[in-house]
C-alpha cells in the first residue's frame, strides 16, 4: 500500500466532473429512457493521463483471462450495467487482456447467500454492507483475504480513503467480530444522510435556512420544524409538516446510547444506552404528536400512505425530510428550489446522526489459480483513485478518498449545480456510521424489536398507544431472543 499518497483533485478533474450534470450533481450523461450512463472514452482518457503524469503503474504478469463478476440490480439493472461498463473501459485500458464477464442479479442478497451453498460464486462478487458480517461469518473462507495484496499495492492509499468505508469490511475470525482484523473486501462506495430542504417554504414561512457549517442541535431543530409546520386550510390539521423521516439509528446514537449492549448479545444494561433510547423514542412520539401544541411536526400514519418520506417531499407535503445521498437523483428532478444541511442530532454525539451505507467487492477463495492475479488486479483498480474518480464520473457515487472528495478542485464542481453545498454529503459520509445490520449474522433482533412494534408506540389512538417505558420492555424480550 502506498502510504501517504494524498491525491489531490487537479484541474483535470474539474474538466472532467463538469462536462454534464450527473445524478450526484457532477458530470456525465444519464439517459432516462434507457437507464444508460454515458462517459465519454476522452473523459476516461484525461483521468487516466493525469495518473500517468503521477507515475502510476498498472502491471499485469499473468495470460489473458476471463474472470467472472457478480453484481446487484440495485438503481435498475440498466443503470448498475452501464456504470461498471464505464469502469471497464478504464480497465481494460490498463488491462487489455483481463476480459470481464459481468452478471446482474436480481434479489441479490438472497440470491448469492443460496448461491454459496450450491457453489455457485463467481471470481469477483458484490458484498453490501448489510450482508457483509453474515456473509464472512457463515462463509470466511469463500473470500480472500485482502491483506496482503493491499499491503503489495502501489496504488492504493486506504489510509486517505474514508476510515468508516474501510473499516466496516475488517473482520477477525479470531473474535468473531467485525469493524477490526482482516480486510475481507474492497469497498466501492460510501452514501450518507442528509436533510434536504425546500427553500421555498423556508421563504413562504419567514424561517431562516438550516445552518451548511455545522450540525443543528434537536432544540433548534424542533423550534425550525415546528415554524414550518402549517394549516393551510384552517381546519385545525396541519396540511405542511417540517420534517419526515426522521432517523432512529441517529437519535439513538448521538444521544449517547445503543440498541443493544457492547458485547451486542442482548438488550442494553448500561444506563446511558437506557436513557438514550427513552430519549430517543419520546422524542419521535413527541413529533408526531406533541410539539406543536400536540398537531406534531411530523406527518403521522395517515399521511405517510400516501408515499415514502422523500415522496411526501416532493409533493411539498414535508418542507423537509432526512434522506440518503442516492436519493439525490430523485430530488433533482422537483421543481422547487431545495439544498442539503446537516442531519439535526442530540448534542452527545452529534456526528452520528444516521447511518452510512456501501457496497464493496470480494474475491472468491475458489477462484482458478491462474485467476488470482487478475481477480485482484480488477478489485484493486476498482478501490484506486483512478478507479474512484471514473466511477464518480457517472454521477453515481462521489469518491472513497477524502483528499479527492474533499479537494478545492472537486468541490468546485458544484459551485453552479444543486447542492449548493456538497461537501455536507462528504462530511456526513466520514462520520456517519454503518447500520445496525452489521452488528450480528442476522439484523432480525431489530427488525422484530425496535423497527415493528414502533407502530404500536406512533398509534393514531391515543388510548391504544404505547408508553415509551413500555415500547422499551417489550424490545428487551425480542432483542433478548433473537441476537
């Protein structure tokens, strides 16, 4: 690995990133019929020379190949297709007798997890992070551990890429656990939550626009989303709310708690995690049914069928709503004027205000051996700047290293494009937690616990509705049973 390699985005980076609009807000060309990605072969070409002029070498020693690669059809299968179709350009720039045959799977998780039992892996395969700690668990030895060909690399620096992007694909077969040890797969990618806004209800109600510079506390918050909560009608029911989707993990976290104890083989025991949780979940009662003079900020069960959080938003029902950097392609696409801020958050941890997600690559431990050096050629350009700046020319991902995400040059790229402030979804991705997902083998404890019998505690009848003391005895007999 080389060490201390902090590229910095130069001036051929913003010639790239600011040929078109992209999803992400940066260049390339997005084709609505088709779901195509288009990145011209020079854009690729101006990438590539700048990491030539850096001294970049891109060596391969073994035959001509053909590796295998697995993929899901999260975005569509079109759109996941032609984003890889435009990092292989550059790789078999590099590589010209490393072929890929790439498959897109539907239901992938379920999918692959059958497809370890039947031996059905391919050379290179997709790891989210919602399946990595089940998948390394249950099967550690169908991945390679990367360790030492990242240590061999000339081209990566994994320590400028995102330590939260890294780290949540360690795993130490000794404890069992995950987040340290080994690393098992390269990552991709990293997205982070935001709080969109629309500016133009800002405007209509007189209140002032979130802070871009830092995160607001929960009593600023709800004094914001309480302004912006209106009746339009008159008839007693707010027709506008401040704020949906509200993120649980988020509360939890920056209040200073946890969903479960640190070993994480049962319900919290320790009474900052207790307190943590009453204060979290009274908070999300609170918003649906008692700020406000008890008309709530947030819009309740009855509301939220008529769409998700980010479709209540777009229909100027929510002024706004705490939501992930992939759903940016989307909220480009509304006609209001509208701008990113920080996730709100209790003032304990006020940096873990939601969690992060990501998707890395594996190398199959049954891979040919005569495949071996090509399957790590392809994960290793996938995690190297070069790889990392052609993939966020489709707009699809912003890059995992912080000094290219991070850099004047980059961030240039959205001085004319909306988010006005972009660099609140970098900042947010290099704080920002995985998910609970990877606590345990099976997310099934929260799932069961927390996540369903919510319902019970937002219940639109008051006297059906749970106490938060209450809400709180009956996950410990979940969590209790099935972590």
């Amino acid at each position: 690995m080389k060490k201390g390699w902090k590229l910095l985005c130069s001036a051929t980076l913003a010639t790239i990133m600011s040929v078109g609009a992209l999803a992400a807000g940066c260049a390339g060309n997005i084709d609505d019929d088709t779901g195509g990605i288009e990145v011209s072969q020079d854009q690729i070409d101006i990438i590539q020379a700048k990491y030539d002029a850096q001294g970049a070498v891109y060596e391969y020693t073994g035959d001509p190949v053909t590796l295998t690669m697995s993929h899901w059809d999260s975005d569509g299968a079109s759109k996941e297709r032609a984003v890889l179709d435009v990092l292989l350009q550059g790789f078999y720039k590099r590589y010209p007798t490393i072929n890929v045959s790439l498959d897109i799977i539907s239901d992938y998780e379920t999918t692959y997890s059958n497809n370890f039992a039947a031996g059905r892996v391919h050379d290179v395969f997709l790891v989210s992070d919602g399946v990595f700690t089940n998948w390394v668990k249950a099967s550690s030895q169908t991945m390679v551990n990367l360790d030492p060909y990242i240590a061999a690399s000339e081209l990566l620096d994994m320590d400028d890429m995102f330590d939260s992007v890294v780290t949540r694909y360690q795993y130490d077969a000794a404890t069992g656990l995950t987040g340290q040890g080994s690393q098992m797969t390269m990552p991709r990618d990293i997205s982070a939550h935001v709080m969109y806004y629309n500016k133009d209800m800002f405007e209509e109600a007189g209140v002032e626009l979130p802070p871009s510079d830092r995160i607001m506390t929960m009593d600023e918050a709800t004094e914001m989303w309480t302004q912006l909560t209106r009746d339009l009608d008159g008839d007693g029911t707010p027709d506008v709310y401040g704020v949906a989707g509200l993120n649980m993990e988020g509360l939890v976290w920056s209040a200073g708690g946890d969903f479960v104890n640190d070993e994480r083989t049962g319900f919290p025991t320790e009474q900052s995690d207790l307190a943590a949780l009453e204060k979290a979940y009274k908070y999300l009662q609170d918003a649906y049914y008692t700020f406000n003079d008890g008309k709530g900020i947030a819009p309740d069960a009855s509301m939220n069928m008529t769409g998700d959080a980010t479709t209540l938003f777009a229909q100027e029902m929510v002024a706004t709503v705490i939501a992930g950097s992939w759903e940016l392609a989307t909220i480009q696409g509304n006609s209001f004027d509208w701008d990113i801020a920080y996730v709100p958050a209790f003032e304990a941890a006020p940096t873990k205000n939601a969690w992060s997600g990501s998707v890395s690559y594996a190398i199959y431990s049954g891979i040919a051996p005569e495949k071996l050096e090509a399957a790590w050629k392809l994960v290793e350009y996938i995690g190297s700047p070069e790889g990392q700046e052609i993939l966020s020319a489709t707009g699809f991902q912003f890059p995992i290293y912080e000094s290219i995400a991070s850099s004047e040059e980059y961030l240039a790229t959205y001085e004319n494009s909306k988010p006005s402030n972009y660099e609140v979804f970098l900042k947010s991705a290099a704080e920002q937690p995985a998910g609970t997902w990877m606590y345990n083998q099976s997310n099934q404890w929260k799932e069961l616990s927390y996540d369903t019998l919510t319902a019970n505690l937002l219940d639109s009848d008051q006297g059906a509705r749970w106490t938060v003391s209450h809400f709180l005895d009956e996950c410990r007999k979940v969590v209790d049973q099935y972590i």
